[in-house]
C-alpha cells in the first residue's frame, strides 16, 4: 500500500464557517421534502448505532465511522436495507409518472447483496489530517474535525483509534509537528518519523477544513511527486488531488464487475464520464475497441493519459474540462451506427442536467452503468431524468433507460457508505 500523508496547517485559527445550499428553480418539492425525512430517518438510525459518546474520540468514531461498534454482518444489513428504500423510493418516483417498474418489494430492479469489502480495518490507501486546537487547548493538534461551524464547536481530534485507517497512518498522526515547512521535513526524513516510511509529504497551507490544489497549491516536501496503486494488473499513478478510489482492494472488486456488466466487445466504444485517473477505463481498454474518458480535473487527466502510456494501452482518449461542456459536442457527432457502452462516476453532487440530457439524447447509449457513493442524493434525481418519458419542454427527446440490476459495493466499512452500480438499459 502506497502511503502518502497531507498536512494542511491553517494560516491562522479556524474561522467559523456555514455550508450553503442552494437549489435550482423549479426543484421538485417532494424530492426536497423525501430529502428531509431520509436525513432525519438517517440521523435516527446512526443515533441507533452510535450512542451519545463520552468522550472526544468517540464523537470523532461516530461522526466518521457510525457503524464501528456492529459486526461487519450487521453493517453490511444495514447498508442493504439502505439500498433497498432507495430502490423503493426511484420505484415511486417513476410510478408517479406512469412508468410500472415495481419489482417484488417494491423495488424498481432486483438488487443484489452488498458485497464486502476484502479488507475491513485500515483500508484506506491516503489519509489527510488537519493541525488546529485539539479539546485541550493544544494548537498543534493532529488530527481530524469534529463539530460545526454553525455551533463554533469545531475541534481537532486525534485519529489513532479510528479503525478505517491503516496504522502507519495513524503513526503520523500521533506525532508533534513543526509549524515551519524545513522542520517537519527534517522530522519525517532525519528524525521519528521516519518511521512512518512516508512515500510523500506535501504541505498546504489553508484556512479551509478543506480546499483544492487551485485554491491553495500543494507542496511536496518530500519523496516522490505521486503515489502509485496496482488495480487488475495495471499500475495507476496518482496525483495528490486526483480522485481515487481510498479502498484499493474494495476497487478491484468494484472494477471487475463493471468490466462484467458492461459486456463491452471489440467493435464498442466505452465512454467513461468523470473517469478521475482512468482506473476504470484502463481496466475494460484491452476489450473494447475505444476509450474516451472526461474529467474536469486536469491533473487527474495528467494521470491518466501517463497511466495509459505506462500500461502500453493505446485505444484511449481523455479531455479535459467540465462534463457537462464537453459531452454534448462529443455526442452530437456521434455516428449512430457505432456501438457505445457509458460508465458515469460522479461526485456525492451527482450529474450536471446537461450532462443527463447528452446521455439521453444519444441513441447509440444503449447500456449504462451509473457509479454512485450517494443515490439517495442529486444522483436520484439523475435517475428519475435518464428513465422518465420523453419531455420536449425538458429537451429530453431519446427513449426512456430502465433499471435493470442494482449491485451495491461496500469499499467504505465501519461507515453507512457504499457505492452503488446501477444497471439501466434501453
């Protein structure tokens, strides 16, 4: 497992902060009011879960990892019946516009089992811990955020007890570190840390609990300017920012079966939407006749178009930029005639409407594997746009998707998180 630790140290002391959320005009006020009650009934199962903690590391324990205190049986049950109310509740949304898809259950498509994660503890290939005032006063606490910036309570608490990261990990956390750049590269290289056998250090410099390389650039202390993972044979390497799946062996099961689902031949075209560093395309490359990827990160594209060249993979294409720009003016050319398999990997923020509507509108997509680690989000409403009926006033103008199979992947354990492949075709 490559280890690579990111250290942000805040300019000055955390100021408080409120997350804002806006939504579109004319959004769909029972999808916000079933938003509500999901979240409520959400909260209520990790209270379940997670009694009131009596102490700080397992406020941070309950936060990060609710389900830490049940079997792994039970955590994997419990994100099955999660899976299953969210099929049940895209069964409802489609029932409501006429479109009978109820499956035994209720649900709108037969759903499989959640399959477990390889590695249970310690599984996360990168860890990013912050500096700032711990419950102690201590202003060099290293660790991870507990509170809100809404109650001004936000704090910084050790990590050493968590059990999703790996133990070198948790060693660089459990040591003091400099404020100056110079001292705590010469602690990780010259002095204790040196234990932790880092393979990359970078520093950012951030008033935020989190930001990206534009808004405050990393910088690399020490070891070498990229990670690398090995996923089903190939080498991927991986920028600091760049997204990757944090369970590499969870991954490869993820992988292997979209590589099944998909059922890709020589003659099809896969297009793989916010494809990150190439991982899964990379993966199906060797059975398909094309690749074109599309991430609006351009470091991951970087990534990608090295991780291509190093495999000796030469049937890809990856563009950078916004899905939404790019993908409309890739498939309005598209030649009908021309097999296309879509995969799609979105963020927890789900698919920009257009990108939807260029998925849609594509006569060619007849298959379609959408990867979400929240379906109960924006990615809902995704699903109900890709199998409604045709809307001219929504310029939705090709045939409805129908799910077909829901299998859902458990790459994060000890959370109420998994990642989610749903199966539509046309």
């Amino acid at each position: 497992m490559a280890l690579c630790c990111a250290v942000r140290l805040p300019r000055r002391h955390l100021r408080p902060w409120r997350v804002l959320l806006s939504s579109r005009a004319g959004r769909d006020r029972s999808l916000l009011t079933e938003k509500t009650a999901k979240w409520k009934e959400k909260k209520k199962a990790r209270e379940r879960c997670s009694p009131p903690a009596s102490s700080w590391e397992e406020r941070l324990a309950n936060a990060v990892t609710p389900l830490w205190r049940l079997s792994y049986q039970e955590q994997l049950q419990v994100k099955y019946e999660n899976q299953r109310k969210i099929l049940q509740t895209l069964a409802s949304h489609l029932e409501e516009l006429g479109i009978d898809v109820q499956k035994p259950g209720g649900l709108c498509c037969p759903l499989q089992p959640v399959v477990p994660s390889p590695i249970i503890n310690g599984y996360r290939n990168k860890s990013t811990f912050s500096v700032n005032r711990g419950p102690d006063g201590n202003p060099k606490t290293v660790g991870l955020y507990v509170g809100t910036g809404r109650a001004r309570n936000i704090v910084c608490v050790k990590a050493n007890h968590m059990e999703n990261i790996p133990p070198k990990h948790k060693q660089v956390a459990q040591e003091e570190l400099a404020t100056q750049k110079a001292l705590l590269k010469e602690f990780f290289t010259c002095g204790p840390g040196t234990v932790c056998d880092l393979t990359s250090l970078y520093f950012q410099e951030s008033t935020m609990t989190r930001c990206s390389h534009e808004q405050s650039p990393f910088q690399l202390l020490h070891g070498e300017p990229h990670i690398f993972e090995e996923v089903l044979g190939l080498k991927f390497r991986i920028s600091p920012d760049a997204f990757f799946q944090v369970n590499t062996g969870g991954a490869e099961v993820l992988y292997q079966a979209v590589r099944e689902l998909s059922q890709a031949g020589g003659d099809t075209t896969f297009l793989d939407i916010c494809c990150g560093t190439g991982t899964i395309s990379l993966c199906l490359a060797h059975q398909v006749s094309k690749v074109i990827g599309i991430e609006v990160m351009e470091k991951a594209v970087e990534d990608a178009r090295w991780n291509a060249a190093f495999n000796g993979i030469s049937n890809c294409e990856y563009h950078s930029g916004k899905a939404e720009a790019v993908l409309p003016q890739l498939l309005s050319s598209w030649e009908d005639g021309r097999p296309l398999v879509a995969v799609v990997n979105p963020s927890r923020a789900g698919l920009h409407y257009r990108v939807v509507r260029a998925i849609r509108n594509c006569t060619s997509i007849r298959r379609l594997l959408y990867i979400s680690c929240k379906p109960e989000g924006e990615a809902m409403r995704n699903f109900v746009e890709l199998c409604c009926p045709p809307n001219p006033g929504k310029k939705l103008s090709g045939k409805p998707f129908t799910p077909m199979l829901a299998l859902p992947f458990d790459l994060f354990p000890h959370t109420v998180h998994c990642e989610l492949v749903l199966l539509f075709t046309r």
